[in-house]
C-alpha cells in the first residue's frame, strides 16, 4: 500500500464513526501526499487552477509511516499537534483512512477539470 499513497487525492466521502456519511461531489483543494523512501513524507493542501497549476499553502503535516500489528500507521507532527491515521486501503484507485475517532475518509484520484 505504501507506493500508492504519494499522489493528488480528492475526497470523496467522510463517514463518521456514528454511521452518518458526506459526500463530497465537488471540493476546493486536494491533498497532495508524498512518501519517502525512508517512510516518512508530507501532507500538503493544493487549491488547483484552471490552468492546471495550483496554489499552495505553506503548511505542511510532516509524517512518518510504521507498519505496527498488521495495519499501516500514519503519526503525524506538526508545531500544534501530533496525532495518528490508520490507512485501511490505498491503491491506484482509493485512498481510505480512519483517524483515532474512528472516522473514515474515503478519497479518490484527483483529476483535473478540463474545459475542452
């Protein structure tokens, strides 16, 4: 699973630990996530153009991956806070990760809009 988590993901439902589900038919950024060799990488909020370029904001959530009883863990660390993921798929064609309230997010491939 660890390759296919680098890349532009949309989300595209959140389905809270209560059994209430959003979906998202449209959403103003996407996350870019990028995964080291030594598994640790970054999270990063994009705002895509219609040009095809995107604006970035300067924060980032650095983090870390470790594979710990048979699920794989994202621990996060940022200036205000620390706090961990569990991905429960991630491949080509979805992203799925519970946090520690056992909410799940569900993202899929960002895709470009094309005006063409």
């Amino acid at each position: 699973m660890i390759p296919a988590i680098t890349g532009y993901w949309q989300i595209e439902t959140v389905t809270l630990s209560n059994g209430t589900s959003k979906n998202y038919s449209f959403s103003e950024t996407i996350d870019y996530i990028e995964v080291a060799d030594s598994l640790s990488g970054f999270r990063k909020k994009l705002k895509p153009r219609l040009n095809g370029t995107y604006i970035t904001s300067k924060n980032l959530e650095r983090f870390e991956l470790k594979v710990e009883n048979d699920s794989l863990n994202i621990y996060y660390t940022t200036p205000f806070d620390n706090w961990k993921e569990t991905v429960l798929r991630a491949n080509e064609n979805q992203l799925i990760i519970m946090n520690k309230n056992n909410d799940i997010y569900s993202y899929k491939p960002y895709e470009p809009i094309s005006l063409e």
